[in-house]
C-alpha cells in the first residue's frame, strides 16, 4: 500500500500545543490536512497557544481553509475536559473524514526525589491526573462524541518515551505515568478495531522538559547521561521528530497499539 498523501479532511485536536513537541506537531498536521480541517489547539498557556493560532491562520494552510481554534485549560482538572470537547465538536463538520486526538501533554514529576520520597499521596494523585487520567478521559470522551460510522477514520496517538519501557532512577513518576499510559491505549486498540491507536516514542528533545531533566534530576548518573547529551548535540529537534510521527501516520503500517520510537522511522 503506497503512503497516504495527507491527513485528509481532519479535526485534530492536540494537547500541550503551546510549546515543545506539541507546537511543531500542530505545525506539521496544519500542512498535511485538506482545506476545510480543524485544529484544536490546548495547553494552560493562553499567549503561547494564541500566538501559533496567527501563525497557523497566516500561513498557507490557514488561507486555504484551515480553521485553528485554541482552548486554554489545564487538562489536569476534569472541568477542563468539558471546554475542549465542547469547541471540538464546534469545530467538527459533518464532511471531515478523520478524528485525530493526539495526547501530547506531559509534566516530568519531580525528579529530585526517588520513589522511597513519594510518601505525599495528593503529590502522586495530581501528577497521575495530568498524565494518565486526563489523557484516558479525554480519549474515551472524544470516541463517545464521535463514534465509528462508514466514511470516518478515527486516530489516537499517545505521545509516549522510552520511559513506558525502561526504569530510569529518580523518575519514578514519570515512568509510572508512561507505562500506564502505555498499557492503556494497547488496551484501546484491542478493543476498538477501527480504531488506529499509535504510542509515539519521539526522542531526547530540545525542550524545556529536557532543561528540567539536566537540571533537577537526583540521580546524578542520569542527570549526566542527558546533560552530555546537550552538550554533545545529540538532543533531537521537535520538527525532525513530529516530521518522523507524521511518516508513521501516513505510512499507516503500524500495528494498533504499537509502541514506534523516533529512530525506529
Ligand atoms: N523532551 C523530551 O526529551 C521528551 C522525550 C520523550 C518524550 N517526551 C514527551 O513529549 C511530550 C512533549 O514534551 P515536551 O518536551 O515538548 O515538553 P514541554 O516542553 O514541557 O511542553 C509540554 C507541553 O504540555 C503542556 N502542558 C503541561 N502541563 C499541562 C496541563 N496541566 N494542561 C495542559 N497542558 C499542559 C505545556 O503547555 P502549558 O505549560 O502552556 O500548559 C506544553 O505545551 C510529552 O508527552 C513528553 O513526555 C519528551
């Protein structure tokens, strides 16, 4: 089967849009859907998110049609979910024929403790809630409000790390939080045939969530594993990573449920 040649006609909504990896994803789908698609942009950061709205709609894609809505909410708090899904199905039109959620949001946890440190139950419970209860809800809800019917094809990508698969000291959250993920949207794929379910894997990135992880994480072996990493050039760019998800989309060879790592493209 030859590669698709775009998105189609899509309403993809995308979460921790407002910098990182998030925002050079919106940048890439904007240029791989038709005329007549949607964006729905979220992150707490309301400039941020209303600064790539212009730069979308200013560009080619935007003066051909491609609608950028943005929501600010923190997907952490559960009223949050009711805003994005109400401007999603604002945004939606009866002609798209795809749904794309992409669950990019993340928060790295506090690194400077190892597990044996995590005795404060609130502190795991509001880190669980940002990084593996809102992507689980926001998922099943945008499945409810747009379920399977001839003509849609229906996308999840879990913005995953080698972290779902691999112990890293001083981590535990994080990791905790990824593999949980992980297992969750492998569950979604088994059980919803249609659907195509992707955990992306994209790589050490040059973003802030990179500067928090040289800066602060307590095991020190780590924490010059990826502060070498920097200084050496090895960090990946967003654009080359969201670029290689976008190949894996279009290719559309991967099994539903599948793990893909950025160098595996
Ligand atoms: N950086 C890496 O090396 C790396 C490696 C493997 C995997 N990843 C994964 O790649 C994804 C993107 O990471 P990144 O490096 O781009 O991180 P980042 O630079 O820290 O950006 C995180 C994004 O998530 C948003 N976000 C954080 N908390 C949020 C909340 N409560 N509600 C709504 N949005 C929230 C942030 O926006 P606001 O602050 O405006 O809300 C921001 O847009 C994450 O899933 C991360 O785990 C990153």
């Amino acid at each position: 089967m030859s590669p698709a040649a775009d998105l189609g006609r899509a309403l993809c909504i995308i979460t921790g849009a407002s910098r990182g990896f998030g925002r050079a994803l919106a940048q890439n789908v904007s240029r791989l859907v038709q005329p007549g698609s949607a964006l729905v942009l979220v992150a707490r950061s309301g400039p941020d998110l209303r600064t790539l709205q212009a730069e979308l709609t200013e560009s080619e894609a935007g003066r051909a049609g491609l609608k950028v809505e943005v929501v600010v909410a923190d997907v952490g708090k559960a009223e949050s979910l009711e805003n994005i899904m109400r401007t999603c199905r604002e945004a939606f039109c009866e002609d798209m024929d795809h749904v794309m959620l992409i669950n990019n949001a993340a928060s790295l946890g506090d690194v400077s403790k190892y597990v044996k440190d995590l005795s404060d139950m609130a502190q795991v419970d509001s880190y669980l809630s940002l990084n593996v209860s809102s992507a689980l809800c926001l998922t099943a809800r945008v499945l409810q409000a747009f379920p399977q019917h001839a003509g849609l094809r229906r996308s999840v990508v879990n913005v995953s790390s080698l972290c779902a698969l691999q112990p890293f000291r001083s981590w535990g959250l994080y990791c905790t939080g990824k593999a949980a993920r992980e297992m969750m949207f492998k569950v979604l794929a088994e059980e919803e045939p249609d659907l195509r379910v992707l955990s992306y894997s994209p790589g050490p990135l040059d973003t802030e969530m990179q500067l928090e992880a040289r800066s602060k994480t307590a095991d020190l072996s780590i924490k010059k594993t990826f502060s070498s990493m920097f200084a050496q050039g090895q960090l990946l760019t967003c654009e080359m990573s969201s670029a290689r998800l976008m190949k894996v989309l279009l290719d559309d060879k991967f099994t539903s449920g599948d793990h893909v790592d950025v160098f595996d493209v």
